[in-house]
C-alpha cells in the first residue's frame, strides 16, 4: 500500500504561520511527506521582533 502525499494549507503568514510552515516543511516536506501551502494576502513579510 503507498502513501498518499499529504496536502497541509496554513491560512495567514504572520508569525505564527510562518513559523508553522517552516517547521512543517524542514519536518515533513523535505521528507516528500506532505506538501506545505502558505496563503497570505500579503506578498512580503516584516519581521520586527524589537518592536514591542
């Protein structure tokens, strides 16, 4: 029996989706596991972690 690729979508890059989807595609990805989508109506992201 073979596996199906799995297919994961991450709705929102902020943050926490960006680091969803690096986590899920260094894990699973780069193993041909599963396929990571990032979907965000922004096409850049700025990361400012001294902001706060």
């Amino acid at each position: 029996m073979t596996s199906a690729l799995k297919k994961i979508v991450i709705v929102g890059g902020g943050a926490g989706g960006l680091e969803l989807a690096t986590s899920l595609g260094h894990k699973l990805g780069r193993k041909s596991k599963a396929e990571i989508t990032l979907v965000d109506r922004n096409q850049s992201h700025l990361c400012k972690p001294l902001l706060h």
